[in-house]
C-alpha cells in the first residue's frame, strides 16, 4: 500500500513514534498504489464537519519542480511580516512531522496523533488512502488552530490530487511544469499541464512559473475559463538580478530585494512565485517583509551538509544534497554546476525506479568529473545500481551505498577543495540527511 502520491506506506516502527503507529492501522483500508480521486476524501470531510471550508486564507501550489521551495519562501515572507503560518508539504525526509507546520511551528506529536486518531474514528474502516488521512488531518488541524495564512502543497498533480478538496484558496500557484508521473498524469506536456491547472479556481487569481508554450497555453486557457487573473513569470512578473540584489516588478510595482537564501539560479524564480503570489493574496504583507525570502530554508535543494557525512571528505571539500528527481530538475542542477566550474564536482547519485534516470542524468554527467551511483537498503524502490549505471551511459561507477561513495572519495587522490553532490531521489535525500543526523526544526 502507498500514499497517494506513490509513497510508501512505512510500518510504525518506520516512522516516528506515535503518529506512525495510527498509520499503520490504516494501511490495509485500501490496497491501490495510487488513486487520485476526491470522493472518499469529501465523504470523510462532511463526517468531519468539513475543516475544508473553516480555513484562514490559503495559497495552493502545484506543479514539477519548485513546488516545496516555492512554499518555503512564502512561509519565510509571510512570518517576516509577523503573521502565524499553517504549511502542508510532502513527502517528509526524516519524520512525518515535517509535513505540518502549526502557526510557525512543527506539529506537536500527541496533537497528530489525536489529529489521525479523530480521522480514523470518522471514517469508520471505509476505504482510503493514507494521502487522504494526511490531508485530513492536516486540514482538521489548519480548521482548529489560529492562523493567517495556509501554504498548501499539492501531492501530485492537482486536479484530483486530495488537497483540491479546497474549495476557495485565496490564490493559485502552478511552478515549472515537466515529464513525471506520466503513468498517472498523462504522457504530453500539455497533459500534464491540465492537471496541474485543475487547482484554478472560479476568479481566483493565478502565479504561474514561466513554461514551455505547450504547457503554458492549457494553463492560459483553463485560467481564462474561470475567470482567474493570470500572472506569469518572465512577462507579466519579471525578476532580474545583478549579483547583489534581486530586482522585482509587476502590476502592482517594483521591489528591490535580497538574494533568495535557497541556492541555485532557479531559486530567484522560485522566489518571484511567492513574492508574486503574497501581492496577489488578500493578507497584508508590507513591502520590507519580501527580504524575509534571504531566511528561506527548505531541506534536501542544494542543501549544505555539516554533520557526519561531511566529515567522511577530506578538509575543505563541500558536501550538497537536492532531491531533484526527473529530467526538468537534471537540466535545473545541470545550470547549477555551470556555476561550479571553479572546483571538482563528484556526483552521487541514487533514483527510484519509476524515474526517468537517463533523463536526468544526462545534464549532470556531462558536466561531472566523477559519478558514482548507489542504492541504500533504506530507500523506497531504489533503482538497482546497474539500471543507474547503464542509464548514464556506463560514465557512472557503483558506489554502491552513499557511505561507500564518501569514502571512495576520500581515499583518492584528490584535490585541496572540490564539491559532492548527493542528487537523484527525494527518498535517498531521506536516507543521507538521517546519515547526517539532520533533524527539522
């Protein structure tokens, strides 16, 4: 059994403590791997009192990329200006509390576990998936507790995607649109494009991440039959940069404004989404408190690593993890070590099964001078070593475990400074940062 969106439901002693304990009573409700619907979750809901509609202003985010980078600078805009911030976001890394952020701050054990116990009691053994149990309990929460402000990420693809049971978001955010989850979504970019866009709502105004016009065009047309004003990156917004500052303009004025706190050169539009979409919400964000996106902090995008991994490299080498899982995000980490050209890069990289690993390899080999694939015995269908290593073109060499590939490294000769760049899998990003001793906070 899996999540919604195609996790795996992990038994209690997998996840952390208590609330895993409760999830794993539901697992056997429903057997599908992945079913996007919003029925059983809108049944569910109604016993519940419908928490869907008692909720402060929320901002929905869909898309491929950028989704949970996109939600962490809204959240560090949005508490720069002093307000109290719900998020939903998925999947969790480390523990399943990561997922839910109560007016600023990570849930509380016992109220999840008393949030998941109320959901399962409502929903009485009828089928469900654990997404939709997450979802719920969520928006239980989001209903009960103070707040100004829901940041909403979309598990995947957005039309009949759990969280889209929403029924009036205060606005719509849609980031860079590509190839994944084909199986589900639909093979064409404009497919995919329509699902994403099934989270606009009648009048609700829309931030949309520049896109290829294929997907660009069934965003306009869903946009323009519901009546919801369209903003998109590169025309309507535009955000430049001069090396020092952010420079930032739409309908509604300019903004001079710090470098995002994310690295990579995708972030400055990553950070002109929430910017875009804070302007378009009804929640009073004073100009100063755009800044807040040089705070910004969101594990496992070209995250630095301190801890116990790091110290397995020589002195002076830099150890970063990303996610980053399909081709749109190979081409994205591909710009990225343009920008490194100055030192070494060493790739480690791990991909789950389902993935597209010659698609998004192929920007990152090219530009490596090492690559080294692994799968972890802790990591949720990790592709075998040897699927990895043909899809790069047998350039790749076996790890075959992240610890392996470090000490590899290490024992080689090697140069005073270079980077290592652990990529390919939201679940072997889980792995390192649990090898790391990383904890959220």
């Amino acid at each position: 059994m899996a999540t919604q969106k195609g996790e795996p439901v992990k038994l209690a002693s997998e996840y952390e403590g208590r609330p895993g304990a409760v999830l794993a009573r539901l697992q056997d409700l429903y057997p599908k791997l992945i079913d996007l619907s919003l029925d059983r979750l809108e049944v569910l809901l109604a016993k519940l009192g419908h928490p869907e509609r008692a909720l402060p202003p929320v901002i929905h985010v869909a898309g491929t990329n950028g989704k949970g980078s996109t939600c962490a600078n809204l959240r560090a805009i949005a508490e720069e200006a002093g307000l109290r911030v719900h998020v939903m976001t998925s999947p969790h890394l480390v523990s399943i509390r990561e997922r839910f952020r109560l007016a600023g701050k990570l849930v509380d054990e016992n109220l999840l576990v008393e949030a998941f116990e109320e959901v399962a009691r409502a929903n009485d053994s009828a089928p469900i998936t654990v997404f939709e149990v997450l979802t719920a309990a969520g928006l239980l929460l989001f209903s009960r507790i103070p707040a100004d402000l829901v940041i909403l990420e979309v598990g995947l693809g957005g039309r009949l995607d759990a969280t889209n049971v929403v029924p009036n978001p205060a606005v719509c955010v849609i980031t860079p649109v590509s190839l994944d989850h084909q199986a589900f979504l639909g093979e064409t970019l404009s497919a995919i494009a329509g699902e994403k866009a099934g989270i606009i709502k009648q009048g609700v105004p829309v931030v949309c991440a520049a896109q290829k016009p294929e997907a660009l065009a069934t965003i306009h047309a869903r946009a323009a039959s519901l009546n919801a004003p369209l903003r998109v990156v590169g025309t309507d917004v535009t955000i430049t940069t001069d090396g020092v500052h952010l420079h930032y303009a739409d309908a509604d004025g300019a903004l001079e404004l710090p470098l995002p706190g994310l690295s990579g050169p995708h972030q400055i539009e990553n950070s002109a989404l929430a910017v875009a979409a804070l302007r378009l919400c009804h929640v009073k964000i004073p100009d100063a408190a755009y800044a807040g996106i040089a705070n910004t902090r969101w594990a496992a995008r070209l995250q630095r690593l301190h801890g116990n991994l790091t110290q397995m490299l020589p002195e002076g080498w830099e150890l970063y993890l990303d996610g980053g899982h399909n081709p749109g995000a190979g081409e994205v980490l591909g710009k990225v070590m343009d920008g490194w050209k100055d030192l070494p890069i060493h790739i480690i990289a791990g991909v789950k099964q389902s993935k597209d690993a010659s698609g998004f390899l192929a920007p990152i080999v090219s530009r490596a001078t090492s690559v080294q694939a692994v799968a972890e015995p802790g990591q949720h269908l990790a592709m075998p070593v040897e699927d990895i290593i043909a899809a790069s073109g047998n350039v790749a060499t076996p790890g075959p475990t992240i610890q392996e590939a470090l000490a590899r490294l290490n024992a080689l000769p090697h140069a005073p400074k270079a980077r290592v760049l652990i990529c390919g899998s939201l679940y072997l990003a889980g792995v390192a940062l649990a090898q790391d001793g990383w904890q959220a906070d």
